[in-house]
C-alpha cells in the first residue's frame, strides 16, 4: 500500500478499491481493513428459496426501514457453453455461487447475490416462458430517451456493506480465490461457463456520495455530507417501497422468483445544487406543500418511514396550480391496494468518471416497472399545465437514460442456467419477506 493511499480515508478508498476491482484491489482492502465476517451455512440450501428475500436480514433504521448494502457490483455474462445448457453447467455455476455462500453469512455484514436472466438468454429454448412470466424486451420508455438495450445472458448482483466481501465473493466466482473467509473455495468458477462482457459498480449510504463527487455531473462540496444518494435525500422509505410478498410471482415453475428492471443513468446535477434553490430541490424531489411548509428537514430522514403524500395536491393539481409537481407526488398514483408496485434497490455510481445511479428495480412483472416509469413520466401533467415535459416535471431533467435491461430472477432451487419452461409445478411458499 503507497503512502498516497494510507492517506485517503478509509471509506472513499473502499469505495474506489470496489470500483477498481481485481486481485490487487482486494489485497488492499484486506490490508486496509479489519475483515471481521461470521462464514456461511455448511449446506447454502438452508437460505430463502426467495433470492430477493433480503429485507429479512438486512439492518435498519431508527424508524424500522431496511438499510440497502452500501457496496455492489454488477456483473454481465454471457454463457459459453452448450445450446441448451448443460446440467454440468448447471451444477457448476450452482457449486461456485455455493462455495462463497459457505464463505459468508448471508446478511448485510455479510454476502447477498441474486442471479437474473435476460429475455436472450431464454430464447436458446425451445419452449418459451410460461404466461405466468411477463418479462419483454427491453425497449426505450419515454420519448427524450435512447438507451442501449442491454441484453447479456445473465447478471449476477453482489451486495455487502462490507467492501472486502463484495470483492472477495467476485474474485472467487471468476475462479481468482482459491480461500474465502478461511473458507475453501470449491474449484468450480462462474467463468467457467460464463465469459463477463460488463461490470459495473456503485454504492449507496450516508457520507458515500459527499466522498466521492469529484466526479463529471456533480459538483464538488454541494452534495449533503450525510445524505445516501447524489440528489441529497433519503430514498429507501418503507412505505413507498413494494413488500418483498407483493413482487414475488405466484404461480407457475418460477414461483417465489421476480423479474428485474436495471437502468443506467447518468446525473447531471450542477443546476440542481448550483441553480436550483433548496425550495425547488424540495418541490421538484417530493412537493410543493413540503417545500412551502419546510416538512423535509436535512435528507428527510425525519420524514419516518414515507413521503406523507397525504398533504400534498394531486399531482394534475400541483403542476396546474403550481407549475411544478415532484417525483414523489407522481408516484402516488401507481399503487395498487395502497401500495406501490416496485421494490428499489437502486444504487449510485462513479463508472466511467460521471455521477451516475444504477437504477435496480424488483416487481412481479416488468409490465409493473413500465406503469410506474409512465407515471414518472409525467407526459399527462405536461400536456394539462404549465410543467414542461422535464422542466418542473419532477427530477426527469437532472436524468438521462443511457441503458435498459430487463430479467428474470427465478427462485433460488432454479438460480443455475433455468430452462425457459422447468417441469414443475410449484405452490407460492411462505419464505420470509
């Protein structure tokens, strides 16, 4: 380790060693820091046949939110082997994502990993996925976008707080660590069937943002030193947030999985910070009524576990009345039963040197993701009143789209190389959400 790195603090520097990746950078955070981990399960098996069920073990708030993991990686694969896959395959993806099961307990502190599937993966199949799947293409999803289409076979997710774990569990899976946590890996490798095309990185938390704004889209010292997030507000309320129950499919061979939206997104945010005021940072982010009334105090943490929408005008109300309507009154009208349809898990990053947040969402159906990115859209608002179709039109104009992916995350027994159509049919468990 250089004297140069001894001088950054320690939480930039686990954060950059995460972007960086690799060998070398996990040796210098096991140099950096105390790795003190509880190692898994002899037998993984043991774990919720929900992949996404994380909420269960994950820490929380002072007022009883999940506090998201602070450090990720995503990566993109593309299987190499046989059309179709092969259970050979399939048994070694399954032992390589078992062995750094073993090797950390499946918590916060800990490891959690989902694996997911891209509509191209299941089109090597000769049945197609059953009509109790709704996971189309990925495609554009408002008129001022023009995203890539991301379309690998696969995409593994990667989730501590614990920035060694993050980079000790991928090292492993690309076969780079043959111990874990004092653990022995098993010699089978997800690089074994899998070639990685894309990785890409981030982080979400109080202080991790402020860090790290030395980066193009944001500029320096204006970003809340304990906000989560770039834009400078908490974003993880449990009330805006769909349960893990209300995402999960319900029937069919992939019951108890979910699909999975990723977008990029890159953050221009000079305007928000430099030209926007705090009122409008407020108005744009939440609503009107909260910036007049000064509800949102610092982040919004003492916002509890919602928005308090309740107090603010519907959203064609605001944008006529008020010329501006926020991102969150939009939102209100997406749910169903009173509650929303999606379940973030949404992160920012630093890739390429741009302010950027890598958009997670989990929902029973993509069909569910399209409605509510709709709704944030707001193009019904703009045609009515004075909001423009991104200008006051919530947080659109700090945004721009630059990829769309969508997937299957099936249950957990179904996690290595799923057919399209398994031979099964199984009933919705009662696995803890």
């Amino acid at each position: 380790m250089t004297d140069r790195q001894r001088g950054v603090p320690r939480r930039e520097f686990l954060k950059a060693a995460v972007a960086i990746g690799g060998a070398a950078a996990l040796s210098a955070c096991l140099d950096r820091s105390d790795v003190d981990v509880p190692r898994g399960p002899a037998d993984p098996s043991s774990h919720p046949e929900r992949q996404h069920a994380w909420n269960e073990v994950l820490p929380t708030d002072d007022h009883g939110n999940p506090v998201p993991p602070r450090h990720r990686v995503l990566l993109y694969l593309e299987y190499q082997g046989d059309e179709p896959p092969t259970d050979s395959d399939r048994e070694t993806m399954e032992t390589a994502l078992r062995g750094v099961e073993r090797a950390y307990e499946r918590s916060g502190d800990g490891l959690l990993l989902t694996t997911s599937y891209s509509p191209a993966y299941f089109e090597r199949f000769d049945q197609s996925l059953p009509a109790t799947v709704d996971l189309p293409a990925p495609e554009a999803l408002a008129s001022f976008e023009d995203p890539e289409l991301d379309a690998p076979d696969a995409v593994v997710h990667l989730a501590s707080n614990t920035a060694p774990v993050v980079l000790g569990a991928e090292e492993a899976l690309k076969g780079n660590e043959g111990t874990l946590n004092d653990v022995e890996q098993p010699g089978a490798a997800l690089t074994d069937v899998f070639e990685v095309v894309d990785r890409r990185t981030g982080f979400v938390g109080k202080g991790l943002p402020a860090e790290n704004d030395d980066v193009e889209g944001v500029p320096e010292d204006e970003v809340p030193e304990d906000a989560p997030l770039y834009m400078g507000f908490e974003s993880g309320f449990r009330g805006n947030q769909a349960s893990e129950d209300r995402i999960s499919i319900q029937t069919g061979p992939f019951v108890d999985g979910t699909t999975q939206h990723i977008s990029n997104i890159t953050l221009n945010l000079n305007q928000w910070y430099e030209q926007d005021s705090r009122y409008q940072r407020v108005a744009k982010m939440f609503c009107p009524h909260h910036a007049s009334e000064g509800t949102v105090e610092g982040t919004g943490d003492t916002l509890g576990t919602d928005t308090e929408m309740d107090e603010c005008k519907h959203a064609t109300d605001a944008a006529r009345e008020e010329g501006v309507v926020g991102h969150s009154q939009k939102m209100v009208e997406v749910r169903e039963d009173d509650e929303p349809l999606i379940l973030r898990r949404d992160f920012d990053s630093t890739d390429g040197e741009q302010a950027g947040l890598h958009f997670l969402a989990l929902q029973r159906g993509i069909t569910d993701f399209v409605t509510t990115r709709e709704a944030m859209n707001g193009d019904d608002l703009a045609a009515q009143s004075a909001v423009g179709q991104r200008n006051n039109n919530g947080i659109l104009q700090y945004m721009n789209v630059t990829n769309r992916g969508n997937f299957l995350l099936p249950p957990r027994s179904l996690r290595a190389l799923p057919p399209a159509n398994p031979d099964t049919t199984r009933e919705v468990s009662h696995a803890p959400a």
